[in-house]
C-alpha cells in the first residue's frame, strides 16, 4: 500500500504543477508548431498559465491530453512516465511567453533546455560528469559539442560546451593526457 501512496503524491504533485499550483511550468508538451495554434506568439496576459489559459496546446510526446493524465490512468500503466516528461514544444511556449514579459534569459534557458530534451538522461549525465573540472581533456570536450550539435541538433548547448572547453583551458583545468 506504501508504493500505491507514493505513486498517488507523486501524481497528484505533478497534475498541481499542471494545473498552475507549482512554479506555473507546464510538465508535457506538443512538438510542433512554435507558433501557437492561431499563427502567433504566446503572451503571458492571455496564455499563461498554458494549463488554464491554453489547454489545448498542452499535450504529451504521444498526443495525449492534460485530461488523460489522472491518477487511475498512471497506475494502470495507460500513461507512462516518459510521457509525463516535458518537450521542446513545451518549452518553446514557455519562451515565448518569458519574451511577452520582457525576460529573453528566461527564454533562452528553456529553449536551451528544450535542445536537451533530445538527449538521453543518460548521456545529459555523462555529458555533466565530463564537464567537472579536470575530468575532461579539450579534445573530448570538442567532441562532446560536435556529438550535441551533429547527432543532437543542440547548436546552442555544443557552443556552451565548446565555451566552456575554451574556458578551462584558460583556467588550466583540464584533464591532462
């Protein structure tokens, strides 16, 4: 029964998030337009938050909807927790809307984080351990920043890595040879 009490806060946690309860992001996504559904850019007045205002564009990776995630639903397994999992899209519309609100940084971190959608957890961590100081040579780090930007398509999170191997190597914290 511990497990079924878990699953239910952790559940019930996520759909606060989603309804607007938590730090106002949205915890899925659509993948595609960047646009909203009439052609232009969200606003923070008439879209935030997006599981309220703009419900519709609130989907999973699969197409599902904030109303198929319910609590029966992810114990019977009919929702995975890859598809609770935040997407590029939605990302995308919380970077508009941070541009509404005059806050580009804002913006460009979750399009940053959108491009790291696409990288497995696995590798997002492999790719963070890599990046400690002295762990990395430059030529590693390199190729870290070819392998996000080539297999990837994560250009503006390859540049980080590549600014950050220009870094430590000015700082002479990388690994040696």
């Amino acid at each position: 029964m511990a497990q079924q009490d878990l699953i239910a806060a952790i559940v019930k946690e996520v759909l606060a998030e989603l309804n607007g309860n938590g730090n106002g992001h949205a915890a899925v996504g659509v993948s595609s337009p960047a646009l909203s559904t009439n052609g232009h850019k969200l606003n923070y007045k008439t879209d935030y938050p997006l599981s309220q205002k703009r419900r519709e564009l609130v989907k999973t990776a699969t197409g599902k909807t904030l109303d198929d995630i319910t609590l029966p639903a992810v114990v019977s397994g009919a929702v995975k927790a890859e598809e609770i999992r935040i997407t590029p899209q939605t990302l995308e519309y919380q970077a508009q809307i941070a541009e509404s609100i005059s806050r580009p940084q804002l913006a460009a971190n979750m399009r940053r984080a959108g491009e790291m959608t696409r990288v497995p957890d696995e590798r997002v961590l492999a790719i963070y351990n890599s990046l400690r100081p002295n762990r990395s040579t430059k030529a590693e780090l390199l190729a870290i920043a070819d392998e996000l930007e080539n297999q990837y398509s994560a250009k503006v999170c390859a540049n980080f890595v590549r600014e950050a191997a220009g870094v430590y190597e000015a700082r002479g914290v990388l690994k040696v040879d």
